[in-house]
C-alpha cells in the first residue's frame, strides 16, 4: 500500500507544552515559499488541502521570502472562520529585530502579513546581538497583550538553553527547533534529554534533511518491505518520540498526503536497529550542526 491508496489517516498525535496545551506532533512547513509570485496559488493550495485533510499546525517565519511565506500562509487561513481557532501558527522573528521595542514591531508586522490577532507559538530564529533577557521581556508583555499564545527559540544548542533559563521568565520557554532527521541526530546527545527533564518541546525542521534522505539507499529496503516511501520511513522514525514535533515542508498536494500517510506506520525492532547501523546515534558532548 501506498500513499495513494492508503485510507485517511489517524488523528494527528498531540503532546502538552509547559503550559498544558496541546500541540500537534506533525505539521507543515513553508520554508521557500512565497518567493515565487508565480507559485503563490499553488502555495495557497497545498496549504489549504493540508488544512482540510487534518494538519493544524503551520510553521513560518519572517524570513522565508523576506514575509512573502506568512503572506501565503494568510491567504490561505482567509475566510477559514471557526477553522482557524483549532489551527496552531508558529512563526519566528529575525535575530537583529528581537530587541525589546523591534519585538514587538516584527510580531506586528508578522500579524498583518499573517491575518490573524494572535501567533499560537512564537520563535527567536537564532541568536543574535540582542541580550536574551531584553528579547524574553518583549515575548512576555506580547503575551500579556494577547498577540501570542507562546513563545519559544530556534537553533539553540544546550549552552544556549541553559543561559536562556537563568534569564527573568526564560523558564518560560516552550519549544526549541532545531535541525534534526536521520542523518543529523546530534540533539539526541545532551539537548533532547535536557530540554525532556524540563517539558521543553523539541521541533524538527528539515526531518527529511531537505530532501536528502528520500534517495538513501537504506532507507529504501525498509520502505519496500512495509510498502510505504522513504519518506514515510523518516517521518515515522522521527515520530516515535512522543515529545518530538515534525514539520517537514512540501509544495505538492500528494506530498501533503504521503506525510499523512505516515500516520500508519510503525517501525518494528528490526528496522531500528538497521537504521541505527546506519545512522548512528551522536556521541557524548554532540553539538548543533547547521544546514
């Protein structure tokens, strides 16, 4: 069976956030989009079809095509009505706009690109000059004021979270996302367990290491023997930490429902430990990679 083939899905698994709410564990990203005038409409509608099938959860950022991908992700929330109070929109702010007064400038403008009152989870993209402690205070009086529900960093290694705790209401922080997949299981080492003592979320940007993964030769072996895609294998793995959220990103319809179709599978002992042969766990003291 295939992606094609496969009934609907089950529902989208959740996990809490230090303050209780749930969160989706699968979700969308839209890194590259809304670069392209020309690909907006279909931009539009693979969002919408991933909406509609089930996905609540978008990821964006002010980055991504400098607010054209939060201007797609607004188009297709329009007229979304009832619908939008069950979505969960994260987005991320640039590092040389977190002071405190361009906080609160950023999440604005990312609000009117968006089209919406309030950003479910709100994301520092990396560091950067700004103090910790300046950016924090802005996240909190935003949530204070009701234009975000959330907050949270991306790219930060453990160093950086621990500095990040010792700062006035950095305990405060949801979720941290990071580069993590198959190939790249260096949070595994110290980031995972530490931010799991403490409730943080970890996101995972890139699960299919842009692409990457969908041509190793290991990984299809497993996928024929399941009668599923690489793809899937990957999500599947990634998914089996019940504390870990995947946003992998795509610009077809059917790639929205061969992530769905992930849902269903379930690796069995045998194929994790030929996918640990082959991507190894990190060693003790593994730090960040990038991109």
């Amino acid at each position: 069976m295939t992606f094609t083939d496969m009934p609907t899905p089950p529902s989208i698994p959740s996990h809490r956030l230090p303050a209780g709410e749930l969160i989706p564990r699968l979700g969308l990203g839209t890194w590259r989009m809304g670069e392209i005038r020309t690909q907006r409409n279909n931009e539009v509608a693979v969002l919408q079809h991933a909406i509609a099938a089930g996905i609540t959860l978008i990821d964006t950022a002010e980055m991504y095509g400098e607010g054209g991908a939060e201007e797609v992700v607004g188009e297709s929330l329009r007229g979304a009505g009832a619908t939008r109070k069950r979505l969960f929109i994260v987005s991320k702010i640039y590092p040389w706009n977190a002071s405190r007064r361009g906080t609160r400038a950023a999440c604005d403008r990312s609000l009117k690109r968006l089209g919406i009152d309030t950003i479910d989870l709100y994301l520092l993209h990396w560091r950067g000059e700004h103090p910790l402690a300046d950016t924090v205070r802005a996240f909190e009086e935003l949530k204070r004021e009701g234009k975000i529900r959330h907050w949270g960093v991306s790219n930060f290694d453990t160093a950086d979270m621990r500095e990040l705790s010792t700062v006035p209401d950095g305990r405060n922080c949801a979720a941290n996302q990071v580069y993590y997949n198959l190939a790249r299981r260096w949070p595994e080492a110290t980031l995972l367990p530490w931010q799991r003592e403490r409730g943080i979320v970890t996101m995972a940007y890139s699960p299919l290491d842009q692409g990457r993964l969908l041509a190793h030769q290991s990984l299809a072996p497993i996928a024929d023997r399941h009668g599923i895609t690489p793809a899937q294998v990957a999500l599947a793995w990634l998914m089996q930490a019940d504390d870990v959220v995947a946003i992998p990103k795509t610009s077809r319809i059917d790639g929205v429902d061969e992530i769905l179709g992930a849902l269903w599978v379930r690796l069995d002992a045998d194929d994790c430990v030929r996918l640990d042969q082959v991507f190894r766990p990190p060693k003790a003291g593994a730090r960040m990679e990038s991109t």
